[in-house]
C-alpha cells in the first residue's frame, strides 16, 4: 500500500492579535478507494496540542470511548462527586454487548469508587455518570476507564490528577515551610503557564472550530467531539512522576512465516471414502485417489488417520491407531518416525524433491505424493513494513515512609529515606503503527524475552486492512498484529554532593549528609518483536474448515536477507536502547523535632455534631509550632492548627470537626516546628453515635429510670428496657427494645434475653454484675452496674407497753440492726410508800 503527501500547510500567527484567522485547505482526491487523513497541529515551543480524525469503516460496528472525567477537583472525604464518561456507537443506531468500567484510585491504590455500565451503546452520542461520596480525601489520583464489546476490550483510559500539577497548595506537606513556599511558587508559575497555554493553543483553536462549524451547519455533536478529542490530547505538566518516550522508525519490509495447513493441498482431493488422512489438522487425502502434500524444507508435521465424522473434519477425536505407514520411496527427501503410541507419525522434510508414501487401514488405502520445496519468499508472504514504534517509560522518587511523591527540586532534610522506583508498566505504554499490507494498531504486550501474547486474535492487535490470498483462500481477512516488548532491567545512579547510604539494589536511600542529589533511574537495553494472527472468512470450498477460526503461530515477523548461500528470513527485533529518567533534590539540615502532641477531646459525640479537641507539644530547641490535623487518618494533613503562623512552643490549639457516619473513628495530629521538623503522630479515636442508648430499670409500677446502678435482691427480678435518645441517661426516647440484645456478666446476676420485649435481670448472690444491651442494627451499646444484697428478716421482740409508764419505755432493736420505741402505757405513781410484805 502506498502513502502519498497530498498537502503540507503550515501558518505562524499570535492568535491574540489575529483571533479570528483561519487556515483552510481543500484536498480532492480521485483515486476510488482511497483514505484520507486529516491531522491538525497547534504547537508553541515545547508545547503542542494535536486534533486528531479516527476513521471507522463501513459494515463493522465499534463503539468508542469519549473523555471520562471527574465532576469535583479534589476528592473530599464526607462530599459528595459525580463519575462521567461520554460513548457511542461508530456505524449503527444501537451496538448491544457493551461494557463500560470506570474505577478512581488515589495514590496508594486504594478503590475511591468504581463503577460499571452495562447494555446499549447507541449512535449518538450518549453519557453515564455514578455519584458517589468517598470516606477518604485525596489530591492525586488516577481515573481508569476501559470499554469493552462482547467482553472483548476495545478502548482503555487512563489519567492522573495530581495536586502538584493542578494546585500545588492542595498537596499534603511535608517539607519545610521556607522551601514549600518557593517549590509551591515554582509549580503555580508552571502551572500558571500551562493554564494560558491551554487557553491559547486548545480553547481559542477549538472555538474557533467550532464557530466555523456551526456556521456550516455541521451540527453541534461534531463540535462536542472535536472538544473532547482536543481536551484527551493535551498533555499535562508535570515535575515528579516523570516520563521518557523513545521513538524509532523503519521502512523495512516484514515476512510472516506461513500458517500450518496454508499450503497442504496441491489440489482438492475427490472425498467419497471414509478413509481420510490429516496433517496437523488439515485434510490433505483420502482413499478416493492420490493427493500431494506440499512441505519446505525443514518443515515438520504430524500426520495421521482419521475415520468417521464429516468429510473434511479433522478434529483429532477419532485418531485409528493401527494404520500403516508407508513410505515407498523416500530416500532423503523426507523422513518418519515410529509415531506416538501407533496413532500418529511425525514427517519432515529433508531435502528439495519429491517422494511417493501410502497409509494403509482396514483394507484402504491413501496413496500420497509428498513434494518438498525450497523455503524462498512464496513461504514468506509480506506482512509490515515503515513500522514507528514509541515506549514510554515512567518513574518517580517518593519519600520511603510516608510514600509521598517528590517533585523535582523539592528538599529533603538529612536522615529521610527516598526510593526511586520505575512506574509499573502498561500495555498503553508501548504504541506503534505500521503501513503494507495494513495500516495501525495503537498498543502492544510487556512480555518476557517479548514473547508472544495469548494466541487469540484481539481486538486490541486488529488491524484496518484486508488480507486476499490466492490458491484457494480468496476471500475477506481480518489481520492482526500484535508487538512484545521484554522488560528492561532497571538501575539506579546516583551522583552530587550529598552523601547517600543506598540498599535495594541502590533504589533505596537514606540521607546522611545536606547537599545536591543527583540520581537517575535507568532502563536498560531491551527489545521488541511482532506476531500475526488472522481470521479467514470463507463462504464455501475446501478452505471452509478455517472460517471464522483464529490461525497464526508464534513465529516472529522476519527481515529478508541474502546471504552466501541465497535468501533466507532472520526475526526482526526492535532494538530499545538504554534510557535514563533523571531526577534533582537538595539535602538539609534541620532542627530536632517536637514532642508528639498530647490530645484532649470527648471519647464520643452524634453524627454530624462538632467535637472540639485541644492539642499540645513542645519543642526542644524552643522552635515555634503549628499542628496538623488528618481527620481521615490517611497519612496527609488537611487542616493546620493555626491556619496561618505559628504559636509559642507548649501553647495549645484547639480545632473541631464533626462525622457524618457512626462507629468507631480515629484521626491523628502532628506537630511542625518553624523548621519543617515535624513530631510523630498522636491517634485518637472517637466512638460516633447515631443516637445515645440507655439502659432503663422498670420498677413494679411500670416507672421507668437510667440503670446506670440499682440495687437488686437475690431472687428478685426487674424489667429492662433500651431507650435512644438525644442525650445521654435519659429514658424518654425512643423505646429500642425490639432491636436490642441484652447480655450480663458476672456470677451474681442472670439475665434473660426474650429477643422481642422487655429484658430481665434476676439476683443470684451477694455481689455485683453489668448489663449491656447492644442495638443490633447499630452496634451501639451501653452498660449499667448492678448490686445485688440477701435481704434481711427485719422482726422485732414483743414490745409490751402496758409494762412501762410512758417515756421510760426502751427502743427495740429488730435482727437487720433497725429501731423502734415501745411507749409505756402503764399508769404509775410517784408517791411510795412502804408496806410490809403480804398485807
């Protein structure tokens, strides 16, 4: 296939001071079948922004994917935000079989939300979207998304938000104020800059083209696409995850190896019998007549005999094992050997010529011509050629405790460890297209030693053209290419100034001295190689067999050379050389740092009320503090205590928060110094109620009270009852028995729980014991003491007060130690006198 330049326009302009030029190109074209490519290209300085057309083809129904997104920039944990992603159908009305998997993950692969629409993609332009509301915060996190059509993937996107390209003041700290001022001022300037640049070279062209197409009246769905397509292309700036693309481009012209069972038959054999004989699962004679096995030199095949079935079947299920082979003539054009266990022969050929063999079985036999040819360009058909191949790699330095990345230039004080790590590779890494018998296919396979894929032919490797074969295999053929790449090895140098104590291969390092860091990963040499696969699409013939079937082998693609002895076909490889990703930091030196914070607050509150805490430390050089709170305890600070300054080391600060969810929470606090010397953490963790539960005593009137203590005698019971409310200890809320489990502990209580209706607590001995009850859809619980006492037997003597004259009758005391006074009655006087005894 020829390409041919039809026009190359280029125009320089200031679009500030010239806002409405257009460059305007008519291309015509009359040579039938042809395709033209259209590529726009906005570029100033290093900067380039490109518009590009994806053509699609008549007749095969795709679906495409369009600018998945985020609703919200950053990811705030408690707030609510909207996943979206654009997609349609490129040729039909409706595509069934569509699959469409969007999944958010912050930076420590952690799951923020996934979602997945399944059923119609439709011709227009069609949205879904999923709102969801994340538990945790996040300023740098990656947006995939991958298309699928009959579970086959068609389209995969991925993007990365970080902070430090976006809004480098939304990043957690974790550096020295002096130094994340002028990094952060550093990254906003850049930021800034790209932000005008987008403005200049993508928004001013695309509403330009907009404008213009809207006056042609082509419609505003056109307008949205080229928006998207514009915003997919644009290439974010960014100073730490950083990237280094090689590119290479060849006009060599790539042969494939033929395909097993391409070229068996001479010519079609007459079928009729029963008898049939196969070559690795293609039908090359039967007992009808003689028939010729075509082979190359240095081929091998299986051959065997196969009975029963259909005419042209040779599936293997039926292999006679007692058929007799017989080579009549074969001198050393070909040899065979004993066979696997008397059901098949392995044939190859020896030398160019041709020999006469037979298979004998049951009184048939398949009288065989085998013809050996040289293995030139007809076993070679022509496959790719101008292959431009791109590998992008990617690597970062990240702090090897925290797990933070590093921007280039950042500072890092002495005695942090830093790990420099190569991204872990992607398919979407490796893209390539390549012009002959095809056009492209965008992405190729990290495999070992470039070993092939699957053999399967994905969509993924499918290419645009169309494969026509003669000797019989005329006919539409979908062709597909897929490219391997090894993996490189990777290493790690470092050079400046700053004295590094290295591990791991030298990925790993800890700073023992302040000065320059100078370290680059390394991406060795390595190599890549292409594959073919295809499906035959066959209407009728001897060929029909191979209909809709994937064929192909795992032979590379090969360069033709000529060497001393003739033509012959060496594997093609993609040479990768070494690349280098450098990064810069600077080692210091700073300051001891503050004592980890004491933390004072409630131990629980409701959801959604504001819950106060006070945080204190102090510092051993007398260095002023501030206090960073991460309220969802991901390692990042997201409210700083004093919001701006800092305090008198031992001073505290207090800041408040509130939880939208019940359970158990934690958060943790930092102290900072004035250095960027930071303390370890400090957790605390809070229990969030729904509602608060209280355990109720029901005495024998029905009277309701708090449980948190009440005395109980030994064989008395008392009815228990939960109650939520808005306070704690309060019985006025609502009645929660039905949901509620009550347990006890201790031997000198028992306690009945019915399931359904009150609870009972009953006295077992002296002592004391604890009921919980627990709301079983919550897991709120709370506790209340009990006492239990032996009651006492409070009888008192006879208290006769007809013996006393009153007020000088004693108090009776009864057996459990109370009182009480037996007033006299008794009438008694004053005046003695003396009598003798018996008158």
């Amino acid at each position: 296939m020829k390409i041919r330049l039809i026009r190359n326009r280029k125009r320089s302009h200031w679009p500030r001071t010239s806002p409405k030029r257009f460059v305007t190109s008519r291309i015509l074209t009359s040579r039938p079948g042809s395709v033209t490519f259209l590529k726009a290209e906005a570029k100033y300085e290093d900067v380039k922004s490109i518009l590009g057309i994806r053509f699609i083809r008549d007749g095969f129904d795709e679906v495409r994917l369009n600018y998945p997104g985020l609703l919200k920039y950053p990811v705030k944990a408690g707030e609510q935000n909207t996943l979206f992603s654009c997609l349609h159908a490129t040729n039909a009305g409706i595509v069934s079989g569509g699959e469409l998997r969007l999944t958010l993950t912050d930076s420590f692969g952690t799951v923020l939300d996934a979602y997945t629409y399944q059923g119609d993609i439709t011709g227009d332009m069609m949205g879904v979207k999923h709102d969801f509301t994340p538990k945790i915060a996040a300023s740098t996190y990656t947006l995939k998304a991958e298309l699928k059509k009959d579970g086959k993937t068609v389209e995969t996107y991925e993007t990365v938000y970080d902070c430090k390209d976006l809004d480098a003041t939304l990043c957690p700290m974790n550096v020295p104020a002096a130094v994340t001022s002028a990094t952060s001022g550093a990254s906003s300037g850049k930021s800034l800059l790209m932000r005008s640049l987008y403005v200049v070279f993508v928004l001013i062209p695309v509403g330009l083209i907009a404008w213009f197409l809207m006056r042609r009246r082509k419609g505003f769905s056109i307008f949205v696409f080229i928006l998207l397509g514009s915003s997919m292309v644009l290439t974010p700036y960014g100073a730490e995850a950083k990237s280094s693309v090689w590119n290479t481009s060849t006009n060599t012209l790539l042969y494939r190896r033929m395909i097993l069972g391409e070229d068996f038959v001479a010519s079609a054999p007459a079928f009729g019998g029963t008898l049939k004989v196969c070559v690795s699962g293609a039908l090359v004679g039967t007992n009808a007549g003689t028939s010729t096995l075509r082979m190359y030199k240095g081929d091998t095949y299986q051959i065997y005999v196969y009975t029963g079935g259909s005419t042209d079947a040779c599936d293997g299920t039926k292999v006679t094992k007692d058929a007799v082979y017989v080579p009549n003539s074969g001198g050393t054009v070909f040899s065979m050997d004993s066979g696997n266990e008397g059901k098949k022969r392995s044939i190859t050929a020896l030398s160019v010529g041709s020999a006469n063999a037979s298979v004998t079985y049951a009184g048939l036999t398949v009288p065989l011509v085998i013809s050996v040819r040289a293995a030139d360009e007809d076993r070679w058909p022509k496959a790719l050629k101008n292959q431009n191949v791109s590998i992008t790699y990617n690597a970062r330095v990240i702090d090897a405790v925290s797990r933070r990345e590093l921007c280039e230039g950042e500072t890092v004080p002495v005695g942090s460890r830093v790990r420099f790590e190569a991204v872990p590779y992607k398919n979407t890494d490796i893209s390539w297209f390549g012009t002959g018998m095809s056009y492209d296919t965008p992405f190729g396979y990290w495999k070992k030693d470039a070993d092939p894929p699957n053999f399967e032919c994905s969509t993924a490797d499918e290419m645009t053209g169309i494969e026509t074969q003669a000797g019989g295999l005329a006919g539409p053929t979908q062709i597909f290419i897929p490219f391997s790449v090894d993996f490189p090895n990777v290493s790690y140098r470092h050079e400046g100034t700053a004295t590094l104590n290295c591990k791991n291969n030298n990925s790993e390092c800890q700073v023992m001295s302040p000065g320059t860091i100078r370290s680059s990963v390394v991406f060795g040499n390595t190599f890549g190689q292409f594959y073919f696969r295809r499906i035959m699409h066959v209407a009728s013939g001897y060929y029909k067999f191979l209909d809709g079937l994937c064929t192909g082998n795992d032979d590379p693609l090969s360069e033709r050379k000529i060497g001393n002895y003739g033509t012959y076909f060496k594997p093609y490889y993609v040479n990768v050389p070494e690349i280098s990703i450098p990064f810069g930091l600077t080692a210091v030196t700073v300051s001891a740092p503050p004592t980890a914070p004491i933390v004072t607050g409630p131990d629980s509150n409701l959801v959604s009320q504001s819950s106060e805490f006070s945080v204190n430390s102090t510092d051993p050089d007398g260095d002023t503090l501030r206090y960073g709170f991460d309220w969802n305890n991901d390692g990042s600070v997201e409210q700083w205590m004093p919001a701006d300054g800092f305090v008198a080391s031992g001073v505290s600060q207090t800041a408040s928060y509130s939880w939208i969810d019940p359970g158990t929470v934690s958060f943790k606090v930092l102290a900072e110094d004035s250095k960027g010397s930071r303390s370890p953490w400090t957790e605390k963790t809070v229990q969030i109620l729904s509602r608060y539960l209280t355990v109720c005593n029901v005495d024998s009137n029905g009277l309701e009270s708090p449980a948190d203590s009440f005395p109980l005698f030994i064989d008395a019971s008392r009815s228990l009852k939960a109650h939520f409310g808005m306070n704690p200890g309060t019985c006025l809320g609502e009645d929660n028995t039905p949901n509620t489990t009550f347990t006890g502990s201790g031997s000198a209580i028992s306690v009945t729980d019915p399931g359904a209706g009150p609870g009972a607590v009953a006295g077992m001995s002296d002592g004391t014991g604890t009921v919980t009850a627990t709301d079983d859809s919550t897991g709120i619980s709370d506790i209340a003491a009990v006492t239990v006492s032996t009651p006492c037997n409070s009888t008192y003597p006879d208290c006769h007060s007809n013996q006393y004259c009153p007020g000088e009758a004693p108090d009776v005391t009864n057996s459990c130690g109370s009182s009480k006074s037996c007033p006299g009655t008794k009438q008694c006087s004053t005046n003695w006198r003396e009598v003798v005894p018996g008158n």
